[in-house]
C-alpha cells in the first residue's frame, strides 16, 4: 500500500497516480504511466509518455513533474507617491543556488489553496502587506517554469494607500517571516537592473507597471 495512492497521505490525498492519465488534448502524446515518487507535502510525479515528433516518428518519454497547485501574485502601488509594495524573505532554494543571503524582494504571493485567484490574492496581501486590498486587475497567467513545475500564476495589480488595516508579516505558525518594504518605482527598476531584485514574478510585474501599467509614459496607451 502507498501513501497518497491506496492509503491517504498526511493531507489525505488518495489517487495521485491517477492525474494526467486521462488526457487527450494533444493527439502526439500518449500518456503510458504516472508514478508518485512523492507526496510528503506537495507531489512529485514521474510520467511515461510516447511523443510522436514532428518527422512522424514516435518516442518513449519520461519526465517528473512538481506539482505544489496554482499560485497568484499581485503588484501593490501607489501613483502619488510613485512607490510600489514590495515584501522582504527567506528563501532557502535561492540561497542554496547562489543568492547572497537567501532574502527575497517580492511582490505579495501565495498559492490558491481551494480559494479563487481573486480571493487567494486578497487573502495573501493582507496576510503579507497588512492591507485591504480593493479593487484589483487580472493581468494574465503564467506557467512560470513549464519544464518541470506544474504551477500556473495568476498576476494582479491594485492600488494601495499609507493605512495597514490588518496585522502583516505572514502566518507564524507556517514559519513565515516577511518585512514589507515600500520602494520607489523608479528604484524598483533600479533594482532590477543591479541584480537587488531577482524574483521572476516580481520582474514581470515591474516591467509590466513600466510599459503598461500605471507607471507607463503618459501618452502610451494602456493596453491591458
């Protein structure tokens, strides 16, 4: 008996060995096998696929996959003051690839957990920054590292002001411990360039305000 397949993991998760078996979007692929090699939080898979190539020849793949859910991110800013709402932790898989000191500048994030994209991020940037979030803008979605990682993201920009309506800092219990940082956007891109932010989603969102969002030139057009 396996955990996670036959018997529930600690998250009382059964048949993980059955995700992606029943495919059939993609007439090239046909999906031979799925093995759980583990589950102890998040899963990892190892799937055995025939991929028929563009010459018409077909071959048998493997490929593991991580599967940790979907996430949303969101860019907080703030166009009177010409700042954005960045927040500051540790993250060990950076630390351990290169990063100085493993301290990340983000922006607010967090996977959905059964909640929406919208409430998730509602959720996260309160949990993070300490503020309500209002209104917010659905920019697009991205798998953010499709060779291995299952993840889709959710990106999302809102307005902030100066009042934190809530605790921040992240959920203790979780081990999360997030400072929030308020830069200027012009130094945000500074950042960027000097290696001082080195988040993916982070980058996106800033170049993202620079070229289309509320930081843009004002006589380019906005168009998202």
């Amino acid at each position: 008996m396996t955990a996670g397949v036959d018997t529930p993991d600690r998250r009382g998760r059964t048949g993980l060995d059955r995700h992606g078996r029943d495919l059939t979007g993609n007439p090239r692929v046909r999906i031979r096998d799925v093995e759980v090699l583990s589950c102890d939080w998040y899963v990892l898979r190892k799937t055995t696929f025939d991929y028929q190539h563009s010459d018409g020849h077909w071959s048998r793949q493997q490929r593991e996959t991580y599967d940790r859910g979907d996430g949303a991110t969101i860019l907080l800013y703030n166009t009177e003051r010409r700042t954005v709402l960045l927040s500051r932790q540790f993250r060990l898989p950076a630390y351990v690839n290169g990063h100085p000191d493993g301290m990340l500048l983000e922006t607010a994030a967090g996977l959905l957990d059964g909640d929406s994209p919208e409430e998730a991020i509602r959720r996260e940037a309160a949990e993070e920054t300490g503020h309500t979030v209002g209104a917010v803008r659905h920019l697009f979605q991205v798998y953010m590292s499709p060779g291995s990682v299952t993840e889709r993201l959710h990106f999302f920009a809102a307005p902030y002001d100066t009042a934190v309506t809530g605790g921040a800092g992240g959920i203790a219990a979780e081990g999360e411990d997030i400072t929030t940082v308020e830069v200027p956007f012009a130094e945000a891109l500074d950042m960027i360039r000097n290696g001082a932010v080195a988040d993916a989603k982070t980058i996106m969102l800033l170049q993202w305000a620079a070229l289309d969002g509320p930081f843009r030139p004002t006589d380019t057009p906005d168009r998202t």
